[in-house]
C-alpha cells in the first residue's frame, strides 16, 4: 500500500515538474514572436510614412507679368506708307505707317521703333478751281505691339490750304489772259495756247504728303501693353 501511494507521488511529482518545464518555454516562444512581429509592424509604419515626408510640396505659380501702361499724351511720331491728299484720297481710306522713335515707360521700352500702325484719312477735300479750301485729316488706329495689333485713339493730324475765292478767279483769268497775250507775242496760235494752258492752273494747289512723311499723332486714351506677349 506504502509502494503504491509512493509511486502515485512519483508520478504527480514528475507531472508538476513537466509542466513547470513547459510554461517559461511557451512564455519565451511568444514573446520572441512578439518581438519579431514589431518590428516588422514598426519597418511597414516606416515604408508607409516615409513616402508622404519625402514629397515636397509644389512651387507657387508664378505670378502673371502685370501690363505697362503707356500714358495718354505720349506722342506717336511715324511716317507714312503711302502718300495721301486731299485730292488723291478719300474719307474713311485707310493708310500704313511706321513708328519712327520707340515709346518707353519708366525707362524700358514698351513699342520698339519700326512697328506697324494703320490709320484712316478722316477727310480729305480738293481745293475748288475758284473757291473753297483744300482738307485733309488724318488719324492712327491701330498699332502692332510684340505681334499683336492693338486699337488705339489718337488726336489727328489736319493740314488745311485755304482757298482764294474772287482772287483766285481774277488771278487765274488774268493768268489766262496774260499767258494768251504772250504765247500771240511768241508767234501765233501755238504760242496763245501754251500761254493759255500754264495761267490755267495758277492758284490750283492741293495738300500732299508723300510717302515717308513723318507726322507726329498723341493718344488721347492710356494704351496697355502686355509685356513678354
């Protein structure tokens, strides 16, 4: 009986001692995959995070070049593309141009020289044979400024030649008369008609600008230039 009750303490001894064994080992064993485990969570929070603070944050747009302004009263001196007259021309014909000086505001140039301009011959009327004056006005519109053409509102350019009404007549008939006298003194009826033909004309002028004519035009309204365009 003795042999058996120790033989059963044997066995409970052995037991306890088995699982005693056995717990710290199951303690270890998570621990270490709990160790492993974190830093793995700890290298994928890294991976993810490090991306979002290497990326640098975008550059401000840079700001938009602000107009330069070429104020009103600035003088446009240009010359002409083509002649014009008050005889030769028509109102609301227009005609080309070239900028003569380049226009610059606060020192830097806004409208080189040698750009395109264009205008309109406002009026234009022939000076009448025996009375009335001669007119012509004209007028710049448009100028073309880095490539684009822009309206533009200038003063214009009037050139008048009044006429000489009775004096003019008396003039021309007694230019015709005098020529006569002296083409018959010439010899004959040849001569009476070249003498007839020149007092025909005296007195008969017109205005006209010939081409390359430098005429100077102030704007009467402020003229935005967008820079860089």
């Amino acid at each position: 009986m003795r042999s058996r009750a120790l033989y059963l303490l044997s066995v409970f001894l052995l037991l306890t001692l088995v699982a005693c064994s056995s717990k710290p080992a199951d303690t270890a064993s998570n621990s270490a995959s709990q160790n492993t485990a974190a830093p793995s969570n700890a290298a994928g929070g890294n991976a993810m995070s490090s991306p979002t603070s290497a990326t640098a944050p975008a550059a401000p747009p840079a700001p938009e070049p602000q107009p330069l302004v070429v104020p009103a009263g600035t003088t446009l001196t240009v010359r002409l593309g083509e002649s014009v007259g008050s005889k030769i021309s028509s109102p609301g014909q227009p005609f080309s141009a070239t900028l003569v000086s380049p226009v610059t505001v606060d020192g830097n140039t806004v409208i080189p020289a040698g750009a395109s301009a264009r205008g309109t011959v406002v009026d234009a009327k022939p000076l009448g044979r025996f009375k009335g004056g001669a007119i012509l006005e004209l007028r710049l519109n448009s100028i073309t400024v880095n490539g684009s053409e822009q309206r533009i509102k200038t003063s214009a350019v009037t050139r008048t030649l009044k006429g000489k009404g009775k004096r003019t007549a008396v003039m021309a008939g007694g230019g015709t008369a005098l020529g006569a006298i002296i083409g018959g003194l010439a010899g004959g009826g040849k001569g009476a008609a070249i003498g007839a033909a020149a007092g025909a004309f005296t007195g008969n002028k017109e205005i006209i600008l010939p081409a390359e004519s430098a005429l100077s035009f102030r704007l009467t309204a402020p003229l935005e230039v967008n820079a860089g365009r």
